[in-house]
C-alpha cells in the first residue's frame, strides 16, 4: 500500500501543478480601475501591436497624472496573447474573469477579434477595437474605434478615380477575410461606376509572401493596356516591405502606377527605404503629418514617453487615443464603470480627434472619422493630398455585399440590434 | 494662399528680381518671363502648379530644367513670411535660400521660416513630361534619348511641333528612331488619317515592348484597317513577349531559388553535415540581417559616404558575429546532445525562442530599416527581361558562398578534419583530431554562414524578429529535397523548388503553386525516400 | 484480453486513473455548485483553462504513443489534432442555424458575406452529430493511413520523415488559409452556439465537456497503454530499436508502423474535436509547424516513452506558458525557452525520467536490490 500511496504522491504532484490553477486567484479590494490590455507582444503580429500597448500605458499614465476616473487611479493589466488566437480568448477571460478588468483595449486582427467576441458577449464586459476591418459585424460589447470599408477603401477609390483618372485596377491583398471583403465591396462598387470586368484584376497571396517578382511583373504587365492603372494594396503587415522593395526595383514609379495601400501606416514604412516609393498613397484616418495642436501635442507626448524622438505615430494608434477618452467620458457620465451603463452612456459621445475635428460614437458602434489620402514622402511620412470635407459615419454592414445591404444596427433602445433587417423589420439577419 | 494674395505679392518679387537682374548681368528679356511662373509653386492648390509647369516647358528656356528638377527633387520651399519661392539647400546652420531663377544668394535662415511645396503624382508626371520637352535639343544624346522616351510615355500633342524640329536637327540615328517612335505615339493618341495612323503603328510596333504595347492595345479594339494593322501589331508584340516571358520566369526561378539556396547553405552544415536539426538556424540568418542594419545605422551617423560600400563591412562581420554566436551556442548546449538528434531540436527551439526574443528587446518588435545602396538599386534590360539589380547580386553571391564553402571543405585541413569528424568520430579522434574543436569551428562555420545569408537576404525582406521564422521550414525542405549531407543536393534542391514553384505561380498563383510544391516533395521523398543526392553506405544507418 | 488489461493497470496507472476521476469529478463540481466566493470555488476560467489542457494531453499522448514507442517523430501532428478540430467546428457551425448575424438558414456567416450561394458538397452531413463523430476520427485516420501507407512503404524514416509530416501540416495550414476552400480562411470557424442542444456558455455543458475530456484522455491511456504491454507493443519497441532488424525477423514493420500511425493520427483527432467547443475557435494557424514542434516539446519536457510523461509535460508547459504570458508578458519567451533547453541539458529523460532515476536511487538504497523485474516500459526507455 505505501507503494501505491507514493506512486499516488508523485502522479499528484504532477496533476496538481494543472489542478492547482484551478483555485484561482482570489478577487483583489477594488480601488483602481483595472484597465484590461489585450495585444500580442511575441509571435508574428508584435511588429504592430506592441506600439498600441505602449499607447494605452501612456494614455493611462496620463489619465492618472491628471486625476484618474471617478476619483480612481487606473492600473493597467497588460497580458500577452502570443499571436495565437485561441490564446486570446482564454487571456481575454482571464482579464475578465480573473483580474476583474472594468474594460479591455486590444486586438489587432479580424480573427483575434472573432476568438475573443464570444467572451466579451457571455461575460458581458467591453473591448476597445482600434484597426480599420472589414466591418459586416456590430456587436453589444464591441466599440469599433478604426475604419470600417467605407471610411477607408471607397474614399480612396474615389479620389482615384476622379483626381487620377483611374481606369483599370488591380485588387491586390493578402488572403484573408479583411482584403477578401474589402475586394468583394471594391469590385461591387466599380462595377456600379462603369468599369468593365476586364479592367480588374484581383490577386492575393498568402501571409508574409516575399517573393513579389512574378506579380510585380504582371502588374505591369496588367498596366500596359493603355488605359491609367492603380493598385488598390490590402497587403497585410509583414509582406509589404518585400512588395514595395520589388516595385522599388522594378522601376514602378507611381506616376505611372500608383498603390493606394489600407494597411501601410508610418510604423511599417519606418522600416524601409521611402525615397524610390514616393508618391504611392495611402488612405487612412490619420497621418502623423496632420496638422493640428492636438496631434502637435500627442505626437511630442509619445515621442517623451518612448524617449525616442523617431518614433512614428499612426492611425491605430489614434483610434485608441480616441476610444480612450470616449470610455473615460462614457464612465463618468454614467458614473459607474458597470458595463451596461457605459455602453449605453458610449453612444453619441464626442471627443476631439487628431486631425482638428471630432470623432463621435455612433448608435452601430462605430464612429465618424475623416477620410485622408497620404501620399509617401521621403522621409517615412505622408503628404495629405486629399480630404473629404467632413467626417463619415462607419457603416457596419456594406451597402455593396447583397448579404448585408438590408442590414442596420443601432444599439440604442429600444431597437438595440446589432443586425436589423431593413426589409423584414425583424432583428437578427434575414429573419426567419 | 489666394490668387489675390499672388496678386499682391507680385509687385514685389517682381521688384526683387528686376533689382538682382540690374545687379548682375542685363541678360535676354525673356528670363523675367520664369520668375512669376514659378512664384506659381506657392500656391496651395495643385492645379495652378501644374499649369505653371505646363508653361515652362513650353518656354523653351533651358533654365526651367533645373527649376524643375529643383522642384521634382522637392528642393523647392515657399518661405512662411511673403510667399516667396526659394531654393534650399540644407547646410550646418540652418537652410542656405537662393532664387530659383537667377541663383541668387539670399542667406540663410532656420528650417522653421520654410514649407516644402506640396507635390503630387500629376505634378510629377507633368514635371517629367516637361523636362522631356525642354532638353529635346540638349547637346548630350543620352539626354536627348530621355527625352523622347518621357514625350513616348506621356504623348501630349503640345509636343508635335518641338519634336518635329528636333527630329530635323537629329543626327544620332537611335535616338532619331527613338523620336520617331515618340512622334507615332502623339500621332497614334491624338488621331490623322488612316494612312498616317497605320505608319504609326508600323514605327511603334518596331519598339516590340509593353509600352508599344499600351499605345497600341486601345486602337486594336476598333474596325477598319487601323485597328486591323493595330491587331496585327498587337499580336506580333505579344507572340515575342510571351517567349522573353517564358525567360523572364527561369530568372524569377532562379532568383527565388538563390534566396532559397542562401538560406539554406548554413543548414546543409549543421543539419546536413552534423545531424544537428537546428531549429535556431533562422535565428542566425535574423542575427546576419540585425549586423547589417548595425553597421548601416552606425555609417549613416558617422561615415555616410561609406554607405555603399556597408554591405561589405557587414559580411564579415556578419560571418564573425553569427560564427561566434553559433560557436557559444555549441558549447553551451549542443556538445552534449551530439548522437541524440531529436533532443537538439528541443534545445534549439528554445535556443531560438531566446534569441527572438532577445532581438526583439534590443531592437525592439518593429521592421528596421536597412537601405540598398544605389549599386543594388533599380533594374536594367537585356533584350525583354527585366533584371533587378538585387536580384541578380544575390543570385551570384549564393553561388559564390556556395563555391567558396565546397573550396574550403575539399581543400582545407579544416574542411579534411571536419569530413573525417562527420564520418567516423571515434577514428578521427584517434588520429589527433581535436573532434570537440571541430565540432564547434563547424557550427561556427554553418552559422556564420547563416549570418552572411541574413545581410543579403536582408536587402529583399523585412529586418524584424520574425525573419528567422519565415525561412526555417523553406531551408529544411531544401537540405531534405536535396539530401542530407550533400552540397551539390542543396543546390540542385534549390534551384529546382525555386523554379518550380514560379512556372506555377502565373497558372496557380502564390499559395497554391507553394502547395503544390510541398506536396511534390512529399511524393518525392517517398520515391527516393534520402533525398535528391542521397549518401550511401553504412553510415546512412543512423 | 482481461490479462493484458490486468498488465495495463498496475498500480502508477491506477493511481492515474484515480487522479483523473478525482480531477474530472471535483472541478466541475466545484466550480457548479460552490458559491463564487467560496475559497474552493473554481472559475469558469479554470474549467476552460483545464480542459484544454486535457485537450493537449491527449494530443501529446498520440505523439508519444509513435515517437516514443515507434521512433517516428512526427513534426505535424497539429495537422491531425486541427482536422478533427474542423470536423467538430463545421458541425457546431451548422448548428448555429438561423442564429448567425445574417440569419441564412443554411450557409455559415462567411459564405454569406463572400455571396457564397449554396453549401459546398463537403459541408453537408455536418449537422448531424453522429456523421461529424465519425469524421472526427475518420478523416484524420484516413489522412495517416494514406500518408503512412505510403511513407513506410518507401521506408522514409528518421529526418525524411519527420520534414516531410512538416510539409504536410504546412500544405495544409496553407491550403485551409485560402478562403476559397471553403473553411472561413485566417478566421476560421467561430462564434458557436449549442452542442446537442446544449448551450455551450452554459457552466454545465462546460462542465460536461471537461469531463467528455478527462474520459477520451483516460481512454486514450488505457488503449495506448494496453497497446504497449501487448505483444504487438513489444514489436513496436523492437522497430524502434532496430528496425531493420525486425524486419529481417520476419515482422511486416510497415503495417504496424501504419496501424500505430492511423491509431496516433485519430486519437489527435479527437483531442481537436474536444478542443474546438471549449477554446470556441478552430483556425488554420492550429495546422502551423510550430504548434507541432511544440507538442513533441511537450512530450520531450515530460518524458518520451512513458505515456504519463506526455500527460505531465502537456499540463505543465501550458500551465507554465498561461502563468508567464500574464506575469512577465515581455519576456516570457526566455523563460519558456529556458525550460526546453534546462530540460535537454539536465533532464534528457524529460521529468517523468529524472524521477524515476531519482526514485530509483532511493528505493535501491531502501530496498538494497532486490527488485523486481522492470515494467516492460521502463525497460524501454
């Protein structure tokens, strides 16, 4: 028996390590606010999501100096989920869940969205979603503080068309479902403006692709039909650098055919040479190069707080800075941190955006930005060419998808649908 | 600012220009005529600059091509008291401003009094049409050359009447055809008679290129006997570029198969030759491409003229760092996993994790910047195939690493030692071979090489702690597709993959040529289960 | 058979068993009928934290069932583990139903907004549970019965075959990636709603999957120890050892390499199947090589050959990885790559070995040599 009862011991030992976690940590005397932070800090996506944590420490920082939230100081709860999204939702319920976290501000792709939203609807609490995505979701406890396609993609195409004389585009994007849908509501809208299916060419390649040469190649050779060719780039992260190398050394000046890129922000031209893609586009909500005192200030702000007088600034950034100050006004209108109260209190907020407007939050979840068009310069910043006069309003589900022309979402009551049916009058899809 | 405010401002600058004119030379009337057009630039909306670009390449005013390339250049400024267009050039103590026009000094002052004229993509391309126009009658042919080309590309029929007078001029014949072909382009885009138009198309069919190509592609969509001709050219070109195409791909290939071969050299010695599976080799290669980025950042704040020559520094001192690295890598861990292979995976794969994340604490998580110097830079023709200079250095530099460590390994004492240390340890050791020394000189060995590869590789991809990542699973299917333990495998296992893979890119495209490509190396292990070039003999048996 | 079954339960597998039950019976229980503030009340957290541990234990065990008994070292098993995984996830898609933001009846949300107009031929079935059961363990089983059939055939061994089960998984994690197969690419299959009618945010579904877990992970062991103590498993360990040797015996090598393989290949399967409902998400990043590398990590920390090692290895670099990714969030890469290489240097064993060392020290010294015979698995070791 005392065999048995030290095989027991030893096998327990190692079970009880799994077991041990189990009970948990006891919730600590709440008073901060803990303020959830959710983005990758290894793994592939670190590249850009470690500079939006070291945004919202600064902000919070900020928020402390100048007297916390509810006469509360906050604290920041930083994890890191790896890249690997699976992980995300279990950090996710482990900042909700555990660390008792009144709000969490993170994630960076769609799908680390998708792993979490689950989560943050069954145990009721709010994320904070700073990147432009392909919208076609509204969610109760999801603030989309970024671009939705037609604050980002249709703006650009415009501007293309009618400043560029734009006739024929080449859809160029990594394979997944941001640059798939983007394409989807693209192809849909030039088509409706007149361009012939011929005069597109859609092509996507997979993550992190660094061999450009034969696409590079045939978008020249796309180009040479006589009529005014652009890209319209939904590249993600990582393969840019590759992409605009070989453009680079191709010799495609973007006099002869432009990129307009929806991913390619300061931060990911900081690790290139800028001098041979001048003049290539980028639209996004934001620039480094806006002028206005409050990005004067946020601007010398971060560059003191990373102690580093080349760091680059860019649009996720600013739309955490945006929700930011939302969730701090939202918390004391409601005067509570309690979920329900600040969502319901986020709606219809207005803060000061960087580029010298407002952003207000709007009954979808979603907020009015401006649209600007960048062109690159050769010093690693953009030259706004182009604005639109005011700001536009993010549409969740795209008028351009035949999936989703019919839905609209408004989270005020008494509707608070995230997906009501214009023509069935019903909440919830196509009804049925 | 507003046409009112120009308005005002005019009187002055005129005064100005008119004092500096009196003060230097009385020189011909028409230079007073440049001065208001470029004062133009500081208007704020783009359409009244590029009207004013228009305006000086019809002027027919030499000095119009520096102010222009001043302004393509972006060396342009408008000074933020007056108005005023200056030209600045940076110096110690602040911007040194002159005139435009008449290059007159006008001292210095701080960066803060300026602002950058604005430029935009349709600025550009009138900058470059307007300079074409403006240097058709440059003494030098080379330029004249250019000028052409740029009249060829934006075929504006403003231009007729200047290229016709130096068509007349002309006496270099290549050049002549190529304004000959620069005058069929305006004649085939602004519409004659057909007779006209079909001679056209016989001129711009004889440049048999993708330009030809797209003035020709849209007369080819009509009836009649122009858009036959047009057809008829269109299919001549075509016919001739899908074969310059078909060789243009076997380059792409190769290319792709260099990158392939560069990453994988330092694998096929510490996994090929030492049974070690390194899963830390990609680190190596990150470790190669950080080194260059060192060096380059150090030359940019103390040695900038030394710029072109950084990748040459950081070679050898890739090669040394790495080395070194491997080296400590090798005594502190893997000369106690020698004859338990699958264990160096384990220890390598958390080698690796330490050093991605060490890289990531000291340079931080974001891309860096590593520049290309200006050798490396751009492309250049041979015949149709476009050759990126990149690409083409990269694609002799694997062949010569290659080369070099095949020298080293048949014809040095080390490469002899460490042969005989692979094959049978016990032996060698009792021969006197130092086999511990060996052993950790040929890991050294393998992972300096990994490092050179990072400085080249460096040139083409993103400088960030991922890098390593993106090349370790390409690099063992190569040294597996080739064989383990043989260069020549290595080589020929790159190559092939890398060819491969792009003939069935344009068909398949990128993920699943890549696909496809994997699944044949699945179906080729099972036919020749060691590789490519497989070792024989007993010591296969491990 | 009920010898070899006796064989099997000697008294460590007992007392794994015990542990097991006990785990599997008072977390669950704790965590539904203890009040929130309760000090053994276990979160919801733990439960889901726990059981896709069982999840990856499972998984660890059908790598060490052929890497440590066989010596085939499988760099893609994460391929089999995610097939099973869609498997599962297609069903619970199908299950959403109407209850998907756009409220199609039949097609999941992502072919909605791609204007997918009907379900791919290979979709159908999946609402049935019954048939993505059988697909669970079919489709990965079937994939290494191909793959293995032909691999051994060709006597691909050592490295050769490790690479190419990595260009697999690669292949794989590629082609699920293209949006065009048909599997919702980089996102995957998500937002689930009920399991057999159960809602899976339910504490008692959860509840009932952890427990679902700890059975296929306590089944998974039995087989495979029962596997081992057999003669087949004694077969097994000789081709390990040497195999040309056994096959010159006379043994047909590739049929039980393919036999153990395919068995391996559906264990991971269901361990994905149980995976998906709890994590709530299956993506093709599960088919990365890294994972796979990962999982014979697992296995190596643990103890390869062992069968509990895989188990503790599994439990305890997950545990290890969830403590440092929300403690030292900027460097717990050092620390876990620390681990693997302490664990290579100074525990080439992986931990179930030191100890057994260490114990075996001590109970010689107690018991001054008189011992009996090893268990056949020691003595593979």
């Amino acid at each position: 028996m005392s065999h048995f009862s030290s095989a027991l011991t030893r096998t327990a030992a190692a079970l009880a390590v799994g077991a041990g976690l189990a009970w948990g940590t006891a919730a600590h005397a709440a008073d901060t606010i803990k303020v959830g932070i959710l983005h990758s800090l290894s793994g592939t996506m670190a590249i850009s999501e470690t500079t939006l944590k070291d945004v919202m420490l600064m902000l919070i920082e900020q928020q402390n100096e100048a007297g916390g939230v509810l006469g509360k100081q906050l604290e920041a709860v930083v994890v890191d989920p790896a890249s690997d999204w699976p992980l995300f939702a279990e950090k996710a319920r482990e900042l909700i869940s555990n660390d008792k976290v009144a709000v969490v501000f993170g994630c960076w792709t769609s799908v680390s969205r998708k792993s979490v939203l689950p989560v943050f609807e069954e145990l009721n609490s709010l994320l904070f979603y700073p990147v432009q995505y392909e919208g076609e979701e509204s969610s109760k406890n999801v603030f989309y503080t970024g671009a939705a396609p037609n604050q980002q993609a249709v703006p650009a195409v415009d501007y293309l068309m009618k400043e560029a004389e734009v006739e024929r585009w080449v859809l160029a994007g990594t394979d997944y479902v941001y640059p798939r849908t983007t394409n989807k509501i693209l192809e849909a809208y030039l088509k409706a403006k007149g361009v012939a299916e011929e005069d597109i060419m859609i092509n996507y390649t997979p993550f992190g692709h660094s061999d450009w040469q034969t696409i590079v190649a045939s978008i020249k050779e796309f180009a040479s039909a006589g009529k005014k060719t652009a890209v319209v780039s939904t590249i993600n992260g990582d393969a840019n650098v590759p992409f605009y190398k070989e453009l680079a050394n191709q010799g495609i000046k973007a006099e002869d055919i432009p990129v307009v890129a929806f991913s390619v922000g300061e931060e990911e031209l900081a690790g290139l040479d800028t001098a041979p893609l001048v003049g290539h586009l980028a639209a996004w909500n934001y620039f480094q190069s806006v002028e206005s005192d409050e990005n004067d200030a946020f601007v010398e702000a971060w560059k003191a707080y990373t102690k580093n007088p080349d760091r680059v600034s860019n649009d996720p950034m600013e739309a955490h800075v945006i929700g930011f100050k939302m969730w701090v006004q939202a918390v004391e209108k409601a005067g509570t941190t309690d979920t329900d109260a600040v969502a319901d209190a986020m709606i219809g907020i207005s803060v000061p955006n960087l580029s010298g407007g407002t952003a207000t939050m709007m009954p979808n979840h979603h907020l009015t930005k401006p649209v600007l068009i960048g062109e690159v310069q050769d010093d690693g910043q953009f030259e706004i060419v182009w604005e639109t006069p005011g700001t536009v309003v993010g549409d969740a589900w795209s008028d351009y998808l035949p999936g989703s022309k019919d839905l609209i979402s408004d989270w005020r009551k008494p509707m608070s649908c995230g997906n009501f049916n214009v023509a069935t009058g019903k909440c919830g899809g196509q009804g049925e | 600012m507003t046409s009112t405010g120009i308005s005002r401002l005019f009187p002055a600058v005129l005064a100005v220009i008119i004092l500096a004119l009196a003060s230097v030379a009385p020189v011909a009337a028409a230079e007073a005529d440049l001065a208001p057009l470029v004062q133009e630039f500081s208007n704020r909306k783009y359409d009244p600059k590029v009207e004013a670009i228009e305006k000086l390449g019809a002027s027919g005013d030499m000095r119009a091509v520096a102010i222009l390339k001043a302004l393509g250049n972006r060396d342009l400024y408008t000074m933020k008291s007056g108005d005023r267009v200056v030209l600045a050039r940076e110096t110690a103590d602040g911007m040194a401003i002159s005139d435009p026009v008449t290059g007159e000094d006008l001292g210095t002052v701080p960066e803060k009094a300026l602002q950058k004229i604005r430029l935009n993509n349709r600025m550009r391309r009138t900058i470059s049409a307007a300079i074409g126009t403006l240097t058709l009658m440059s003494p030098d042919a080379a330029i004249r050359g250019d000028a052409a080309e740029s009249i060829f590309l934006s075929r504006d029929d403003d231009d007729l009447e200047v290229l016709d007078a130096a068509l007349a001029k002309e006496t270099d014949p290549d050049v002549k055809l190529l304004m000959e072909q620069a005058r069929a382009a305006i004649v085939l885009e602004n519409g004659s008679p057909d007779e006209d138009l079909i001679a056209a198309i016989a001129v711009v069919k004889s440049r048999g290129d993708r330009d030809a190509l797209s003035v020709l592609t849209g007369l080819a969509n009509g009836e009649g006997p122009v858009a036959e001709a047009a057809k008829e050219a269109v299919t001549g070109i075509e016919n001739r570029l899908e074969l310059w195409g078909a060789a243009q791909n076997v380059f792409y290939g190769l290319s792709l198969g260099s990158v392939l071969l560069l990453a994988a050299i330092g694998l096929a010695i510490t996994f090929g030759v030492m049974g070690v599976i390194n899963m830390a080799h990609g680190e190596m290669i990150m470790i190669g491409a950080y080194v260059t980025f060192m060096v380059q950042e150090l030359i940019r704040t103390s040695a900038p003229w030394l710029f072109d020559y950084s990748l040459f520094i950081a070679l050898p001192l890739a090669f040394l760092i790495a080395g070194l690295i491997g080296m400590a890598i090798e005594h502190g861990v893997i000369r106690f996993l020698y004859g338990r292979p699958l264990e160096t995976l384990l220890a390598t794969w958390g080698i690796s994790l330490i050093l991605q994340q060490a890289v990531r604490t000291i340079f931080g998580p974001t891309n860096r910047e590593v520049g290309t110097p200006d050798w490396m830079s751009g492309f250049f023709k041979l015949g149709e195939l476009t050759l990126t200079y990149n690409r083409v250095y990269i694609l002799f530099f694997s062949f010569a690493v290659l080369a070099l460590l095949m020298l080293v390994m048949r014809y040095t004492a080390f490469g002899l030692q460490m042969r005989a240390v692979t094959q049978n340890r016990p032996m060698a050791g009792s021969m006197g071979i130092r086999t511990g020394w060996v052993d950790k000189l040929t890991f050294g060995l393998g992972s300096g090489i990994a490092g050179i590869a990072g400085v080249a590789l460096s040139q083409i991809d993103n400088v960030s702690p991922n890098l390593g990542q993106s090349y370790i699973i390409d690099s063992f299917m190569v040294v597996v597709f080739g064989g383990v333990g043989n260069l020549w495998g290595t080589l020929v296992g790159a190559m092939t993959l890398g060819v491969a893979n792009k003939f069935l890119e344009p068909y398949a495209g990128a993920v699943l040529a890549k696909i496809f490509v994997l699944v044949f190396i699945i179906l080729f292990i099972q036919k020749r289960p060691r590789g490519l070039f497989a070792l024989k003999g007993r010591a296969v048996e491990q | 058979m009920s010898g070899l079954l006796m064989r099997s339960l000697d008294r460590y597998a007992v007392a794994f068993f015990v542990l097991l039950a006990a785990v599997a019976i008072l977390v669950p229980l704790a965590n539904l009928t203890l009040p929130a503030g309760h000090p053994l009340h276990v979160s919801t957290y733990a439960v889901a934290l726990v059981g896709k541990y069982l999840c990856y234990a499972l998984l660890a065990l059908s790598v060490d069932l052929i890497w440590g008994y066989v010596g085939i070292l499988s760099l893609g098993h994460g391929a089999f583990f995610a097939l099973g995984g869609y498997a599962m996830g297609m069903y619970l898609m199908r299950q959403i139903g109407t209850r998907g933001v756009y409220g199609h009846p039949e097609l999941p949300d992502f072919m909605v907004f791609l204007d997918w107009k009907e379900l791919p031929w290979f979709w159908h079935g999946f609402d049935q549970f019954w048939f993505a059961m059988i697909m669970v363990v079919v489709v990965p089983g079937l994939l290494a019965f191909v793959f293995g059939w032909f691999a051994f055939r060709s006597r691909v061994t050592g490295v050769y075959l490790s690479i190419i089960t990595q260009a697999l998984t690669f292949a794989l994690m590629l082609a699920f990636f293209r949006n065009n197969m048909g599997f919702g690419g980089n996102n995957g299959l998500t937002d689930f709603k009920d399991i057999l009618g159960f809602n899976l945010q339910a504490g008692t579904t959860r509840a009932g999957l952890f427990i679902a877990s700890a059975i296929a992970l306590g089944l998974g062991f039995l087989i495979c120890r029962m596997l081992v103590r057999s003669r087949i498993g004694q077969v097994l360990i000789a081709i390990r050892d040497a195999e040309s040797r056994t096959r010159f015996l006379g043994y047909r090598v590739e049929a039980y390499k393919v036999f153990v393989f395919t068995l391996s290949a559906a264990m991971a399967g269901v361990a994905g199947a149980l995976y998906v409902p709890q994590v709530g998400i299956i993506n093709p990043s599960e088919f990365a090589p890294a994972n796979s590398i990962e999982v014979v990590i697992w296995v190596a920390v643990g103890g390869r050959g062992t069968l509990f090692g895989p188990v503790i290895g599994a439990v305890l670099v997950n545990y290890a990885k969830t403590y440092f990714t929300g403690a030292l969030p900027d460097a717990w890469l050092f620390a876990l790559g620390g681990l693997f290489v302490f664990v290579t240097l100074f525990l080439p064993q992986g931990i179930v070995g030191a100890v057994r060392q260490g114990w075996g020290k001590v109970s010689r010294r107690k018991r001054s040599g008189d011992e009996p015979a090893k268990p056949a698995s020691q003595a593979a070791e």
